[in-house]
C-alpha cells in the first residue's frame, strides 16, 4: 500500500506542467473572505479585484496619480460642489448588460445609503445627490468643497456594480474589468479569464490565477519550486536575499502607503505627557528596527506620511536615536525610577520581531513593557474600538491618511484643534501648491508632537520569475494590477 | 519493557535527562551564560560555537540561554497542569469508585466527554477568551489532565474495592472517604506517580505546541515552540535556528517517558498506564 | 443486547446535546464582533449595525442556539458570516482534504507500525526488540510540527521533491493531490505509528503468554509462524481499537500540520474561521469533530460488546 503511494508520488514529481506563455499564476497572501469590494475591508477582495474585475470612475496610476477610468472626462463646477462625469462609450459588464449612468448612480447610492455595508462610507460622505443626466452622463453634487473627491471615487470601495448582478456579487462578481471571474476553489485559488469584451485595451494575459499562500515558509518554497509565476508583497523578507541570488527570479521594490507606527495613546496617563511620548520616540532606534523586523526592506519615516509623495517631509530629524535624552526626559517627567506600559501586537510579522525589538530598546531607557499578542479580532476590540492599551505597532495602509489624526476618537486619542483646523482647510481646497503646503504643516505637527512613534514605510515587496512584465512595483492603493502584464521571451 | 536490566536502563537515562533540563531551569533564574533578552541584531544568526555555544537567534539573542530559560517556561507549564489534573482529578475517580451509581455515570459520562473534545481547538478558544498567555496555557493542559486521572483512579479503586482488607475496614465502620484517603489512595500512589511523569511530557509537548501556534507565554519569556515558530521562515538560512529548540523538546519529552517507564518497571511491573 | 443498545443510543444522543451546548456557550464568550472584524478599522458604528443585522447576529443567545440546533439536525449548518456560503459546503469541501490526509496518515501508520510491532515482539529481548523500543521512544517525543519542518527543510526546500505546501485539488489528478498530500500524512504518521507500535508489541507479547500459543509452539511451530498463525488475530483487537481512536485524533490532530503546509483542510478553515471569528463555522467544525469521537467511542463500544457478551452488563 504505501510502496504504491510512494510509486504514485514519485511519478507526479517529474510532471511539472511548464506555465504556458499567456497565462500568469501569482499568489498574494490572504484569501479574500468574498469577492464584492463594496462591502468588506479585506484589502484580499482589492487585491484580486481591483482594476482585474471591477472599475470605478477614475483609478490609481501606479504611481499614485488619480487618472480617468470608466469616466472619460469630468468638469467641475465653479464652487466646487457639482462634478459631471462623462462615461465612456461601449461599456459592457462581464454579463453583457451595459454600463451606464444608472449603474453608476446605483453604486454610489448602495453605497452611502443607510443599510450601506462599505467599509470606507466615509468615502461617500460628502455626496448630496447623484441625479442621471443621460446614460452616459452622471453628476453628483456635494454638500461642501472635497479637494479629495476625485481621489475617494478611485478607491476599490467605490467600484461601480451593477443591480442586476448585485445579489450575487460576493461569490460571482460582474464588473466591467479586462478579466471576468471564472472559478474559486475556497482555500486555494481565484481564476479569471480575459474579457475578450473589454472597452480598454485587451490584456495581453490569456488567464490569470490568484492564489493564496498564507504561510511565509510555503510562500518561499512554492515560489522556488516554480509553482508560482510571481508573488505580490512577499510575506517574508528574510527570503528575498535567495531570489535575488536565484538567476530565475527578479525581485521588485517598490513603496506602498503603509505608514507602520507605534501607535500611542494619547489620552492614558502617562503617555498625555507629551516629554514620555517624546523619550519613547528617542528611546526607538529605526535601523534595527528594519534590520531586525525587515531584514533591511524599508524606510525611516519621522511622521505620518509615504515618503514617495511629492508634499513628503523628512523629519526623522525630529526623533533620532538617543537614549541619555530619553533618560533625561523620563526623569524630568517624573519616571525617573522606571515605568511599565503595555504593548499589544496585532499579528503580522513586522508588528510581532518589531514588538519584540522596541521592547528591547524601551527597557534599555528604562521603561518595561508587557506583551501580549493578539489576532485581528482581538486587537480591533481591545486596541482600536475600547482603545484599552498603551503601545502597539500597526502598519497604516489606507492611501493618504493622515486625516485620522484629525479625529480625537480615533484610537491614538490625539485631540489638537490645530492640527483638525488644517485638515478641515485642506478638505475645501483644491489648489495644489496650498494643499501641498497644509499636508506639510500637518506634517509637521503630528511630528513635533510626538503623537505615535513613527517607525517606518512599508515596502512592497514583489516576487516573480524573470520573463514577467509590467506587474507593479508600488503599491499606491491595494491592488494586484494584472491589466498590463505579459511575458517577455 | 519489563527485566530488571533495561528497568535500570531507561531509569538512569530517563533521570540524567530529566535532571540535566531541570537544573537548567533552575540555574537560568539566577545565571544564564548571556542576558536572555539581550538583543544584538548585528550578530543574529550565528551558527553555534565560539561565544554562543548554542548560535544566536534572528535578534542576535544567545540560543543556550533562551533554552534555559525556555526549559523553566516549560516545565513550571507542564508540572502545574499535572497539578491541576491531579488535584481534581484523583478525588472524582476516588469519589466515582465509591460511590458507583448516578455519580460514577456522571462522571464517567463527563470523561468521555472531555475526551471527545479537540484538546486544541478548545485551547484555541479558550485563548480567544481570555488572552494568550502561560497561565491560560496551563489551564487548557490541565484540563484535560483531569479525566486521565480520573479514569485511572476509578479503575484502580474499583478493584480494590472487592478486596478484604477494605471490607475489614467497612466492618470496622469506616466511611467511604475515610476508606478511600486512608487505603485506596496509598495503594494506587505508585500508578499515579508513573502516570505524571507520561502526563508531565505530554504536557510539555502540548506546551511546545501552544507557544508553536503563538497561544503560550509570551514575548519576552522565552519558550521552546514560539523559538520554533520565529524559526519557521529561517530554517532555510540558519538550520540550527529550528534544531536547537527541536532537540530540547525531544530530549526533555524523551527523558520523561524513559523516566515513566523505569519507575513502572521498578515500582510495579504490572501497572497499566494509559497514553493518548 | 436490545436493553443494552438502547442505554448506549441514549448516553450517545446525550453526550452530542451537552457537548452542543458545552461548545454553544464557549462560543457566546469569545469577544470580538464579526463584523467590526469584516469592515475593518475605517467603518463607522452605523454600518457595523447594518451588517450585525444583515447576518442575524441580533438575535438573543437562547433563539440562536436553538435554530443552531434545529439546523443540524437537517443538515443545515447556517451560512458562514464571511464567506457567506453554506457552512456545510464549505466543510464538505474541506473534508475533501482532511479525510484522505487522514486515512493516508493512518495507512503508513498501521504500515510502519504492524511490522515493526511484530519484528518487536518476535525477537523480545533482543536486539531487535531494543531498537524497535528505542525508536518508538524517540518518535513518542517529536512534535509533529517540528518534524514537518524538517521535512519541509530537506524535502521541499533542499531537495525540491515535493512542494512545501498547498494542494492542488483532485481535479489534477490523483497522483498530485497525493504528492501533496505526502509529507503532512508522513509528519502525522511518525508520532501515532510509533504509538501503535508499542500497543502492538505489548498485545502480541500478552498473546504470547496465552496457552495455546504456548501449544501451538509445542506443536513445532517456530517463533514467528505462531505469531503469524495465531499471535496475530488475536492481538489485534485492542490494536483495531487504537486505530480507531486515531484516526479521529488525526481527522483533528491535522489542524497545525495542515497550518505548517498551507492545506486548505478543516484544521486551516477553523484557524482562519476563529481569527475572522466567523463563529458559526467553529461552532459547526468542533461540534462535527466531537461528533466523529463520539461516535468512533460508541462503535468501539458496540464491536466490544459484539466479541465479549461479559461487558454488556457494566459498561
């Protein structure tokens, strides 16, 4: 009986299917808990569906810009208040029907309607009314001026679906993307197929499958035995040294929009004094922190923004490395004689060594800290909805957000009316050079005030074999753009 | 495995092993060869020998010195859950063998209960509950000591139960829980002492597996399936990385199990002794 | 044996009410809400409102359990609160994996074990017998997850003869999805035949004490044929029982070994489905491993009873 197993084993082993030219097999880490990405915040759901599958009315560049997507063209009103989009001719869903100026104002409306179930309704919040002009003309009028308007209708959040499909969108999506769902083997894998339909141009990939490899150690040991194509954001870092040793692969760098910050409470005694937020800040020690946690992928950040936008500041000046400073400032807080505070990890591997090594360097300076490791839905509970902890390490992923320190209920309880009065100005400005200018005064302050440690940007690591083109290196929203890939021979 | 031979065999093996993590977790208290958490990124990975006997971990922490130190977590872990299932345990089965009716079938009942369940599920639950941490690890080994004890105990008291001494001591006027601490308890001790010594390595391994799925004590102790964990994705560059705690797991694990067996041989050749 | 049939039917629906409820209430106390989990940090209270109501989560304890149970009962596990599909579909899937890893676990379990356990017995006290022992003693002491990693280290990532994790699915054929299937039966197998080694050696030696192997060795059988001849039947039964309550261990016993190789088994799905505290799918996958050792127990019993009339009379 087993001899037959091993027989039976060894014969498979010499049957490696060779990957045929115009089909692509790349893994992302989790598996999306459903395929709708109006009605979940799994960034899983964006990463097979967005752009592939779904579309919104403009989308993300890959290097960040907002450019048109199902809207062709927009002209915004004087005052600000009224956008009027122009869609694009010749737009079918995956099912045939078309896409039209009903669809859109169906999905805006599910989408900020009160039994709404998206995760990012804030998205939406600003829209008074979505009124079809003609089916290939929508406007929608806002209740104030939103300088980020254009930028929340690229979200993956914001895709347009249509009411036809709606019912079982979560395990069969219909959208207007360059490839159509085709199967889900739950735990496996997602295939899609090429929309030989497409408005857009055609993507040169036949069919593409997602797959889902949770597990580090299996990510690196499919990926070597060549069962995979490529991976998007690699889960572990230490790895990235044997590809690149490996003349069958090439890894891409790229940056992403995870600001990763030890996150701080700012109302819980003793960190409302700014002089211990400030020791923590001293106390840290970024490089070992990316050596240690990263293996050296990564970038120091002093405050909370990407360091790839243009309106970026360096201002890791304001915390370096020392700690006779942090000593100093804990004595002069009256902590002289020590101090212990808790720290909570959610359970990504950067959050997890990078606890473990701030807890190191805390106690160097005199401060103690007590662990606990937790899962999502614990750390959602405890942390970010009770916000009952001291420290923990979150990577924050949401593109340009540096507006939930604007929010004193947010779980960093960070209340500076200086610091929400910029943010409300930039809400209602729309030029450029000033809005760049209000992003660096906020900048500036969350910085000075020390408000979480800032650690560093996450970057986005990508696998792939060498014959495979045009798969993003960045990550300026979550997203496995297949649209433009193909294979070089 | 019976002969007066192998019986000492196993028993000094078993004893040397036993004894050598022991006194590692006690000297780790007061002395480890370098601070347990002491980290010292530049120099992680170092394979053994030198200034690190034992290599360095991804933080550049010294090896020998978290299995020291993770030799404590591990035993404190797996000899109070032995506790715990003895100490609930033996007074039901006492309790079951005498009293043999609705409360013998409840507790029987609860037992196989109790074995039905998936040990790591429940402990998986029971973390969710109340946080992962050695205490709450302690919790879920122990209790699923206490239906081997208790089965054990019952079993053994039952048979003697029928023998004429208790039946003296019944004439005598003796109550059931007289009769049970003074006669039943002293003649099944040896059966329980040989099932500790399987439980306690078994409960070191479920130890290992707890802090293996990150369910055990946490950063910074140190312990012998969380070193395995932070291992899993180095293996490939740094092997002793997943050796070094692997080997203090099986050794320790050997070690009680050859300890079991030669207290059997030695006490009585005959005992049975469950194992699940 | 009627009387006797009908008391171990009833303990065996009682033990699956108690043990649904034991499971119902544990699960009542896990903090964390499904769908604050689903919508993530950026949700506002309101939406999170939509969705408890859109899953039914706001019912009182009492009505749910009770449509739970009533569910089960027609084979209607509910539906999964994140993936939205039938929580029997997705487990039916998922057994898909975790019954062929655990029969092919049992397979190499009973195939090392068996002649290991008669090579042991046959040469008892010699050498043989000695290696055998000590072999079992250490494969007693290896965590089944540090052994898949060292398989995974030589195998999959030195070597490459298999790969270190996934699994293809039937549909590509039944040498694939045994290929992936390989290392994880191997790392469950180890500890468990070494397990069963030592039940099967120590009942072939309590056999060989009985007397009519002491005759048919008289007769001039050697050594070994009398264990062939008569040892072996009669030793198996409390090896059959072993296997029994293995493979209900190994059905549950996968779940770190299935976490270690990324297969997409029931152990996978009860990981994922806590940590998304996908509740209805624990409740539903703990309550169907219980169910499969309950029964296992109870037709352990019924086989005792079957061969010894003596153990209908006291359980």
């Amino acid at each position: 009986m087993t001899r037959g197993f091993f027989a039976c084993s060894a014969v498979t082993l010499f049957f490696s299917v060779p990957a045929l030219a115009s089909k692509l097999t790349i893994a992302v880490q989790l598996e999306p808990p459903h395929l709708d990405p109006t009605s979940a915040a799994a960034g899983a759901i964006d990463d097979v569906t967005y752009a592939n599958i779904f579309e919104s009315l403009t989308r993300f560049a890959e290097d960040g810009t907002i450019v048109p997507s199902l809207a062709e063209s927009w002209d915004v009103s004087e005052d600000g208040l009224t956008y009027r989009f122009n869609l694009r001719e010749g737009v079918t869903f995956h099912d045939g029907t078309s896409m039209d100026a009903e669809d859109v104002k169906f999905s805006l409306d599910r989408a900020r309607g009160d039994d709404s179930t998206n995760a990012q309704k804030g998205l939406f919040a600003g829209i008074a009314a979505v009124n079809v002009i003609d089916p290939r003309t929508v406007e929608v009028t806002l209740s104030e001026t939103d300088g980020n308007f254009l930028f929340n209708m690229a979200w993956g959040d914001a895709a347009i679906v249509a009411p036809e499909s709606i019912d079982t969108i979560k395990t069969n999506p219909v959208g207007t993307g360059a490839f159509k769902f085709s199967e889900w083997v739950q735990g496996d894998r997602v295939e899609l197929v090429r929309n030989e339909d497409y408005w857009g141009e055609p993507a040169a990939l036949e069919a593409a499958t997602f797959r889902f490899i949770s597990d580090p150690t299996a990510a690196f040991s499919a990926m070597m035995a060549g069962d995979l194509d490529a991976f998007a954001a690699f889960p572990a870092p230490e790895n990235l040294i044997q590809f690149e040793a490996d003349e069958r692969y090439k890894v891409l760098i790229g940056s992403t929009e995870g600001e990763t910050v030890l996150s701080t409470n700012n109302k819980k005694p003793p960190l409302d004094d700014i002089r211990v937020r400030q020791a923590i800040a001293h106390a840290i020690n970024r490089q070992e922190i990316i050596d240690g946690a990263q293996f050296g992928y990564g970038t120091p950040i002093g405050t909370h923004f990407a360091p790839h936008n243009p309106a970026y500041l360096d201002l890791t000046g304001n915390s370096p490395h020392d700690p006779e400073k942090a000593r100093a400032l804990l004595a002069e807080a009256g902590h002289g004689d020590g101090l212990t505070l808790s720290l909570k990890l959610p359970p990504p591997s950067y959050a997890r060594r990078g606890g473990e090594i701030i807890a190191a360097q805390l106690r160097e300076v005199g401060i103690d800290t007590e662990i606990t490791n937790l899962e999502w839905a614990q750390w959602l509970e405890e942390v970010f909805r009770s916000k009952d902890y001291d420290l923990s390490i979150v990577a924050h992923t949401e593109p340009m957000d540096i507006g939930i320190y604007a929010n004193p209920d947010y779980y960093f309880q960070y209340d500076n009316p200086r610091l929400q009065e910029v943010m409300s100005t930039l809400r209602g400005t729309t030029d450029p050079d000033r809005r760049r200018d209000l992003l660096q005064q906020a900048q500036t302050i969350v910085s000075e005030d020390y408000v979480n440690g800032f650690l560093f940007q996450q970057p986005r690591l990508t696998v792939a074999k060498k014959g495979v083109q045009g798969l993003w290196a960045n990550a300026p929203t979550q997203a496995v753009d297949l649209t433009g890939v193909s294979w070089s021979d | 495995m019976s002969g007066g031979r192998r019986a000492s065999w196993s028993f000094l093996t078993g004893a040397v092993l036993v004894s050598l993590f022991a006194i590692a977790a006690l000297v780790s208290v007061i002395w480890t060869p370098h601070d347990v958490s002491g980290m010292n990124i530049s120099a992680r990975m170092k394979a053994p020998g030198g200034d690190y006997l034992l290599g360095t971990d991804h933080f550049g922490r010294d090896m020998l010195s978290m299995i020291m130190a993770g030799a404590q977590t591990s035993l404190a872990v797996a000899i109070i859950a032995v506790g715990i299932g003895m100490a609930a345990g033996v007074p039901l089965g006492l309790a079951a063998a005498a009293n043999r009716g609705w409360l013998d079938e409840l507790i029987m009942r609860a037992n196989d209960l109790a074995f039905a369940f998936p040990a790591l599920v429940i402990a998986i639950l029971i973390t969710a509950v109340f946080g992962p941490s050695a205490v709450n690890a302690i919790i879920a080994i122990g209790i699923f000591n206490i239906p081997v004890f208790a089965r054990l105990t019952r079993g053994a008291a039952l048979s003697l139960w029928t023998r004429e001494f208790i039946l003296a001591a019944r004439v005598a006027g003796k109550g059931a829980v007289r009769i049970s601490a003074e006669h039943i308890l002293p003649n099944i001790a040896n059966l329980l002492i040989v099932q500790g010594t399987i439980q306690f390595s078994l409960g070191v391994l479920a130890e290992a597996g707890l802090s293996y799925v990150g369910l055990g004590a946490q950063p910074p102790t140190p312990s012998w399936g969380r070193m395995l964990a932070d291992s899993q994705t180095l293996v490939g560059l740094a092997p002793h990385l997943a050796l070094v705690p692997g080997m203090a797991i099986i050794l320790s694990v050997l070690g009680l199990n050859l300890l079991g067996d030669g207290l059997r041989d030695m006490l009585d050749p005959k005992l049975r002794v469950v194992r699940t | 044996m009627l009387r006797f049939l009908a008391q171990r039917v009833g303990s065996l629906i009682g033990s699956l009410l108690v043990a649904s409820l034991v499971i119902f209430l544990v699960i009542e106390v896990v903090p964390g809400d499904p769908a604050a989990v689903m919508l993530g940090v950026n949700a506002r209270p309101d939406t999170i409102a939509a969705l408890r109501a859109e899953l039914g989560l706001d019912g009182s304890a009492v009505s749910r359990y009770l449509s739970w149970v009533a569910g089960m009962l027609q084979g209607d596990f509910g539906v999964s609160y994140t993936y939205r599909t039938p929580v029997a579909e997705m487990i039916a899937d998922r057994l898909w994996v975790s019954v062929p890893l655990a029969l092919y676990a049992l397979c190499l379990t009973v195939a090392i074990a068996i002649p290991a356990g008669l090579l042991a017995a046959s040469r008892r006290g010699r050498m043989g017998d000695y290696g055998v022992i000590g072999v079992t003693q250490i494969g007693i002491a290896v965590p089944n997850f540090w052994f898949a990693m060292i398989l995974i280290l030589i195998f999959a990532i030195n070597l490459r003869w298999f790969s270190a994790g996934g699994f293809p699915g039937w549909d590509e054929g039944i040498g694939a999805g045994l290929r992936a299937l390989t290392l994880p039966a191997i790392a469950l197998a180890l500890p468990q035949a070494a397990i069963l080694t030592r039940v099967m050696r120590s009942a072939l030696v309590d056999v060989l004490g009985e007397d009519f192997m002491r005759t048919a060795r008289a007769k001039g059988l050697s050594q070994s044929a009398a264990i062939w001849r008569h040892g072996l039947r009669n030793g198996l039964i409390p090896v059959l029982t072993i296997i029994g309550l293995q493979f209900a261990f190994l059905l549950a016993g996968g779940i770190i070994i299935e976490q270690v190789f990324a297969l997409p088994g029931l152990g996978r799905l009860i990981f994922q489905a806590i940590s998304q505290r996908d509740l209805i799918v624990v409740e539903s996958v703990v309550m169907l491993l219980v169910f499969a050792v309950i029964l296992t127990n109870f037709l352990v019993d019924l086989a005792y009873a079957v061969v010894d009339p003596r153990l209908r009379k006291h359980p």
